[in-house]
C-alpha cells in the first residue's frame, strides 16, 4: 500500500491526473471534393438512385469556401423502397465504429439554409443497430437531444434564428449505462444529457444532414455542412503513462 501511495505522488508530482486522456483523430474531412463523399453511404430518395446524389449531395462555394450542400425535397420518397421511415438526406459514416465507455467527440461547421417554420428534422444521430439511438433534431420549434424514445432534453436556441450562418457545432459524450452528451455552440455549452445512452449493440455510428422526424409532411430544406472532425478520447492511468501499470505490486493495490 505504500508503494502504491508512492506511486500515485509521484504521478501527482509530475502533473498527471487520476486519468489523463490522449486524443486520435478517427474522421477530418473538409468536404471541398466530391471524393470526400467516398468516406460515407448517402441515403436519399430511393426513387432517384438510378440518376445519381448531385441534387442531393454537392460540393460548392458557400460563404467563400467549399462545403457539401445537402438538400431533401417536399417530394422525396424514404431512403429505400418499402421503408417505414420518413425522408432524408444524410451521410452515414460506417468508417467511424463508437464503442462504449469512451469518450468522443463530433466537430463540425453547419449553416442551416432553408427550412420551414414547421419542419421537424435531425440533423445528426450516433446509430446503433438495436438502439438507443441518439438524435440531435429541432422538433416543435425546439432543439432537442433525444436518447431514441427513451429519454430527451431540450436547450436554448433556434433553428430558425440559427438560419443564414455557419455555427461550429460539437457534442461530446460516452455510451453506456453511465453515459453523457454534452452539445457546444460556437463553443458555448448550449445542452447537456446525462444517464443511459448504449446498450450492447456496439459499435455505433455517425449520420449528418437532414432525416425528417414524427410526420410524414416533407419541405424543401438545404444546408450546408463542412470542417467535420471526428476525436476519440482515449482515458489512461497516470501509472501506464510512466510504465507502471503493468507492475504485480502495483495492480494489486490499485
């Protein structure tokens, strides 16, 4: 037990916390190619397929730089024949693989572009096969972050206000029976969920861009997405930074 105490000391002493985290970088696209659409599944009006994504998914100019602009039209069908869910537009990213009980984080430049004052929509979810599902939607004039139906909070802001501007959107969280989501805007904390957020249907993955949410009444919408950077936030013990983690005296204290 001594030893162990004086381990931890020493850990202290060099400035390392109880847990210190190391970053990597799973996902940085700037989306100004059209192979930077190559990274992820596009879902789309099934209907459409044959003629391609352009309409859907297009690389321009917005604001002086190049980003994806997404559109859903009032008349797209789901995003496969016979599906039960409602429209979209969305990038699926099955390159990134979440896993439980660590911490992630999601960064991307979004500008809302066209929407109506009624459309209910998400605009990013962390999928899972069996669930739960998490969404970030703007519902009944609303933001929303929804643990699939089991659970949602709401936070301040608009959508419709949000209109007209890119805004850095970030969500930080961790899957598990203990998990968190914590959402910033332009870097301010806007909204925070705290509880169960993954069963064992791991991995899960990213979606982004517009999936019409509780009605099947479908508008013109469009935004524009670039700048995403995907992190993972790998969480370590002070005692395996210096190379001691693996000591039989030590693992049997600590």
């Amino acid at each position: 037990m001594a030893f162990a105490s004086a381990v931890l000391l020493l850990a202290q002493s060099l400035g390392l916390n109880s847990t210190s985290a190391t970053n990597g970088t799973l996902q940085n696209i700037n989306f100004d190619s059209n192979s930077d659409l190559g990274h992820f599944t596009l879902d789309y009006d099934y209907s459409q397929h044959s003629s391609g994504p352009s309409g859907h998914f297009d690389i321009v100019t917005e604001d002086g730089a190049k980003a994806l602009k997404m559109f859903l039209g009032k008349d797209d069908k789901t995003f496969s024949k016979g599906s039960d869910t409602y429209p979209r537009t969305e990038l699926a990213d099955h390159e990134v693989k979440f896993q439980l009980n660590e911490e992630y984080s999601i960064k991307w430049d979004l500008k809302f572009d066209k929407i109506n004052d009624d459309y209910q929509f998400c605009f990013l979810q962390i999928f899972g096969n069996s669930g739960p599902n998490i969404f970030l939607s703007w519902q009944a004039h609303q933001y929303h972050i929804w643990v699939d139906q089991h659970d949602h909070v709401t936070f301040p802001g608009s959508a419709l206000d949000d209109r007209g501007r890119f805004m850095t959107w970030e969500v930080v969280f961790k899957l598990g029976g203990d998990g968190y989501i914590k959402v910033y805007k332009d870097g301010s904390h806007v909204g925070n969920f705290n509880g169960w957020t993954g069963g064992d249907d791991a991995p899960y993955h990213p979606k982004f861009g517009i999936y019409t949410q509780h009605e099947d009444k479908v508008y013109d919408t469009q935004l524009f997405i670039r700048n995403l950077v995907i992190t993972e936030h790998k969480m370590r013990s002070p005692l395996r930074s210096i190379g001691w983690a693996n000591s039989p005296s030590v693992a049997l204290v600590v």
